[in-house]
C-alpha cells in the first residue's frame, strides 16, 4: 500500500512566521502534489513536481514555495503566514504515468 | 472559472437506497475521470475512475456513468450504507497517460440515514 505521511496533523502559527509543511511518501512515486481544502472551493492546487528538484505552480501559487531534494520528500514553505492561509493542507503522490494520486492524512493549520 | 463543478453541496440519503452525485465540466480536452472519497481528518481515497472511452464503469456497489456529449458524470451507490458518508470529488485529468495535473470539483457531503 501507498503510504503518504504529512509531518503534523494540525499546526497553529503567528501571522508573518515562517512554516514548513513536509510530506514524505514511500513508494518511489515521482510526482508530487500540494493543494488546499477550503470549504466550497473543493481541492486547489498550490504546486507540483514531476521529478526531484522539479517544481511547477499550481493554480494558487502565491505566497508559497516548495522544495523537493530527494525523491520521497515534498515540502511546502509559507515564507510569511498570512491568516489568509488558515486551511487545510493535503500532500499527494503519483506514479509517473498514472492517474491516480495518493493522498496523505491532510495537515489543518491555523494563522492567528 | 470552476471547471469542474459539483452543483449540490450536499445529499442526504436514507440506508439502503441509491445514492446518485453529480459532475459536470466544462473543458472538452478532459478524458480522464476519477472520484474520491474524503471523511473528515483524513485525505482523500481513490474510489473508481473512467476513461473517456468508455460511457461506464462498475465496482462493486459503486458506478460511475459518463456523458462525454453533455459533459456530465454521476457516481451511482447502490445500496447506501452509513460507511458511505463523506465527502465526494469528482476530478478530472486531461490525459489519462499520466503527467497531467488533475481539477477538482467542489465536492459534495453525503449524509446516509440509518
């Protein structure tokens, strides 16, 4: 089975902080995912990365970074909070060539 | 501009009977389909796709139906049981060979009645 792990399950930080969001999945997928849950807005994509050090925006890509260094980690960076970016966070996977995306168990943060 | 829209943002639905939630889509270069099942607290799982050649695909108790010409798809749940409420995506790719991101829908909350 697919296993994607997200580093925390909820996180709550200050508005103007620094957060690093990890992901980290263990079937050698390629393709990496990160979207936001809002409620009535459905899944929005943030970034992807097809490949280590690979990085493509999404369709909401301001006021976030990614970083992908090794194959199995991808972790999205909010360079300055804003209370904006109070949401759920989900982390995917994919085999390259497949459909299918693997999700992790989601990370709801809190800007205050 | 939604190109995957989940009209009902809710569906409630009595044990036992069918449940039938909707998609519709707007981009014609779509030819890939999936639905996901989210409860809450956890991320979404991948419940059945359909490939645009095809008008159906069956598993289980779980059918997804295409209208490629209506750009329309349903996911049909036959018997309904209290396991099944959750929240519904639909999603759909513009390839189905891969590197191709996926769109979501909005989703929509289903409520089986005991």
């Amino acid at each position: 089975d697919v296993k994607v792990t997200q580093s925390s399950r909820y996180l709550v930080k200050r508005t103007g902080e620094k957060v690093f969001l990890e992901c980290v999945q263990d079937m050698d997928h390629e393709n990496m995912f990160w979207y936001r849950q809002d409620p009535g807005l459905g899944l929005r994509l943030i970034y992807f990365s097809y490949d280590v050090k690979m990085k493509e925006k999404g369709d909401i890509p301001e006021g976030y970074s990614v970083s992908r260094e090794k194959k199995e980690r991808f972790s999205l960076i909010l360079e300055s909070a804003s209370t904006n970016q109070t949401s759920m966070y989900l982390c995917a996977s994919r085999l390259q060539g497949t459909d299918t995306q693997y999700f992790g168990p989601g990370t709801r943060l809190t800007v205050l | 501009d939604q190109q995957v829209k989940q009209n009902s943002p809710s569906l409630s639905v009595q044990e036992g009977r069918i449940s039938i939630l909707n998609c519709d889509y707007t981009n014609s270069m779509f030819d890939y389909f999936l639905w996901y099942k989210k409860y809450p607290a956890e991320g979404p799982t991948f419940l059945i796709s359909i490939s645009s050649i095809k008008d159906k695909n069956e598993d289980g108790r779980f059918t997804v139906f295409l209208n490629k010409s209506a750009k329309h798809l349903s996911l049909h749940i036959v018997p309904s049981q209290p396991g099944d409420s959750a929240v519904y995506f639909c999603a759909a790719s513009g390839s189905n060979f891969g590197n191709e991101k996926l769109t979501f829908g909005t989703g929509t909350r289903l409520t089986i009645i005991p």
